[in-house]
C-alpha cells in the first residue's frame, strides 16, 4: 500500500503550514513565563472523586470514555489492550483522528486476524501495531475504528512528524536466537511510520536506518527534519537520526548519539553531575552498524562519548526546544525531564535538565509526555510498585509541578496529546485498554 510519505520538495514548502497546524494542535508549543505582576500558576486545586471510579479530576474538568478494550471496530476486529503512546492529527473536513500504539507481545490478543503484518511468531502474524480513531472534531462522536499497522511487538511510543504521520516505535530488540526471540522469524526493535490519513492496515516496513534498539518515543523538528529518539534502558542515551532526504524517513540517513561533554553520566544516582537548570553544548557522534544484531548500539554509543541517560521515555518538540523525560534518573530516581535546545546550523546545541523528581508528590516515574497548547508540559506516571497510584502531572515553564488527574485503574497512563483546538487533552489507561477525552478550563 503507498505510503503516503512527503519528500523533499513537499517537505520544505509545507513545512510552515504543518508548523502552523502543530502549534494548534498542542503537538509544537513555546513555553511562556507569567507575565509581569501576574500571580505564578499553582494549579487547578484539589482533585475531586470520580463517582464512575476512574479519573478524579479537578473542579471544572470533565472527560469522556472515547474507546475501550474489546470494542468493536469497523474493520470487523475488536480493540486490542495495552493501549500506549498516541498522536492526535488533523484530518480537515470535520475530523480528527488518534493513532494509537499497542503494546502487545506474541502471547497476547490482537483483537481479529491480521491480514498483513511485518513480523510472525510461529508463523502467526504479531499482534502489535497501531489502531486508529477517527472522530468528529466538534462532537468527539466516533466516526471509525480500525487496526492500521501489525505484526509489531511492544509498540511502546512514538511521536508526530510534521508531515502527518505517526512513528510507531518497538521497545523489543530481539529476534531469532535472541532472548526472548524463540518463534520469532524476524529481528525486531524498529520504527515504522503510519501516515494519519491510513483507511485501513498499511503495509509495515521498518526504518532500519533509524536503527535497532529499545525504542520508546520519537520527535521531529520541523525546521530541520530531523528526528529525536529516546531508549528505555538503564544505561540508555539520546538518538538523533538525520534523513538522506526530509520528509523521507525510508531513503535512510545517518544515526547519531548525544554527547554533553563534562556529562558522561546525565542520571544524578551517585553524583550531581547534571544540576537543574545548567545548560551544557551538546554534540553527536556518528553511529554505524546501527542494525545492531547483538543487540549493543547504545554502549557501542558509549564508547564513543555518548552520555547516559535513565530510561528515556516520552519526548516532545517545542517551537524551538524539546523535551524528554527519565522514568528512573535523578537523585531518588524518581524522574527526570530534559530540554534540548537544537542549534539549527546557528549555533550548538544546548542541553538542561529541566525538572528532577524529589518527591513520589511532585512525580513518580513520568513516562509519556507532551507539552500543552499553554506551555506547560503534561506528563503521565508508570509507577513500578506493587499497588500504584498514577497520575497525570503538570509541569509550568517556571517548573513548579501540579496535579491534573489521578487514574483510579491499577495500570498505567500514557499517549496524552491535545486536539488541534486546543481543547482535549486525550489519554490512554494502559490496560484494559481506555481512551479518554478531558476537558475543562485550561489556564493560558
């Protein structure tokens, strides 16, 4: 099936009219500080019970359960579980749809058969992939429902490109002869890309350039086209991947490490190496053999300089810098999130930890994240205890954290992302598989 995929040409004339749409959308936004004179934002008060027993919310905010696990859906299958990372795009006409990650392995339900799909266990199609929601973008009515990518495992995040598609990402490098890999007839741990106006199950080719690793969540710059790449291991470090052509993830391209010179350790367990709020110059090195069939890319980074980081997870662009989180770095391991302000051939690139988790209240192992149509960043919790209490946390440009909402689920959040106007926030209950819409009043 086409892939529908910008190049070049397409890519720099439409760039500024996908920026434009990506900064309605909440998906590309500038963080503002309060203006002068103007009180500090604190919050939006105290969470209220939710007599439904699933989200407490502040007063004011509301949500509404868009799509839920075993569904039907319009293809003729159900909705797969494990729902994870999300994008929201703009369809015109009317519409809105979200491309929904599913974070399944072989052993799990795929929801109905799966025509097609990249990989197979025992000769069975994998039942991860993506489903997408099409929705009226006035009413949130759901318009359809279907599966849009398969034989994936793990599809843990991703992130949107300015070209209208979803990078859909695998946090499972493994394969034949591989841990966990008996059964499996390819090597996994890729990137595939769905483009936002798929009609049904597209055809899953992995970006190999982009290299194999323990993918979690992916951004672009829109002025470069270049992409951001987070790992979700312990002694994991930050991907940049530089396409031959913008716009054309699939004509391949060079992959690269960060490296912050003075930084070799960026997760603050033993020493403070990286205090908040200190800019460093950041560099990249070359990576090659980035197929990387042992599995090893990141400390063959290492080796090279690259610096470490604790469990990259979400990621997020701003209009001129991007976010990423730590689940597990930091001082009390807590969590962390880092801004990345890219130099653009202007000057280096610059590179601050932000925020640094010093109690379970202001956050505890933020995973997803966004930033908000008003600056603020939106981050969801993936506690790794034994009863867990996740929360989605908000997070000012001044980095003072609140509460926005508390999950009532014994499971994760995850996949926020706003509606191009503005006025959804929606996310995902990991499992069983629930899709929420919130609304309420924003501060601006």
């Amino acid at each position: 099936m086409p892939r529908n995929i910008l190049h070049r040409r397409q890519f720099l004339t439409q760039t500024g009219s996908a920026f434009a749409a990506l900064v309605a959308s909440g998906c590309i936004t500038k963080g503002v500080p309060a203006p002068s004179g103007k009180k500090a934002f604190t919050g939006y008060g105290q969470l209220k019970p939710d007599p439904n027993g699933l989200l407490n919310l502040p007063e004011g905010f509301s949500y509404r359960l868009i799509s839920s696990f075993g569904d039907k859906m319009d293809d003729g299958g159900t909705v797969p579980n494990k729902a994870d990372g999300m994008g929201c795009f703009d369809l015109g006409n009317g519409e809105i749809v979200l491309i929904r990650n599913h974070e399944l392995v072989a052993a799990d339900g795929a929801g109905g058969s799966i025509e097609t799909g990249f990989g197979t266990f025992n000769g069975n199609i994998l039942p991860g992939g993506t489903t997408n929601i099409v929705l009226d973008a006035s009413t949130l009515e759901v318009k359809r429902q279907f599966r849009s990518l398969g034989g994936t495992i793990r599809n843990c995040s991703g992130g949107v490109t300015p070209w209208n598609s979803w990078l859909s990402c695998e946090e499972a490098p493994t394969g034949p002869g591989q841990k966990y890999g008996e059964g499996l007839a390819l090597n996994h741990g890729w990137v595939f890309e769905v483009p936002a106006n798929a009609a049904g199950l597209t055809e899953a080719l992995p970006l190999r350039s982009m290299g194999r690793f323990n993918h979690e969540a992916a951004c672009v710059d829109p002025e470069t086209g270049f992409v951001y790449m987070t790992e979700d291991r312990d002694e994991g470090v930050l991907y940049r991947f530089i396409p031959n052509v913008p716009g054309n993830l699939s004509n391949g391209g060079q992959l690269q490490a960060m490296v912050i010179d003075g930084v070799p350790d960026t997760r603050n367990w033993n020493f403070g190496n990286m205090p908040v709020g200190k800019s460093f110059a950041a560099r990249w090195v070359d990576l090659e053999d980035v197929e990387a069939p042992k599995d090893d890319l990141r400390f063959r980074a290492g080796d090279k300089g690259a610096s470490l980081i604790a469990r990259g997870e979400g990621i997020h662009m701003g209009q001129d810098d991007l976010y990423f989180c730590s689940t597990s770095g930091g001082a009390k391991k807590l969590g962390q999130i880092f801004r990345l302000r890219p130099g653009r051939g202007i000057g280096s690139d610059q590179v601050e930890l932000f925020f640094e988790s010093e109690s379970k209240e202001q956050f505890n192992y933020g995973d997803n994240l966004c930033v908000s149509p008003n600056g603020h960043l939106i981050v969801c919790e993936d506690q790794y205890t034994d009863r867990v209490d996740n929360h989605i946390r908000g997070i000012t440009p001044e980095g003072a954290p609140y509460d926005i909402a508390q999950l009532m689920l014994q499971t994760e959040l995850a996949g926020g992302c706003f509606s191009p106007d503005g006025k959804w926030l929606f996310v995902n209950a990991y499992a069983p598989t629930r899709t929420l819409a919130i609304t309420g009043p924003w501060a601006v």
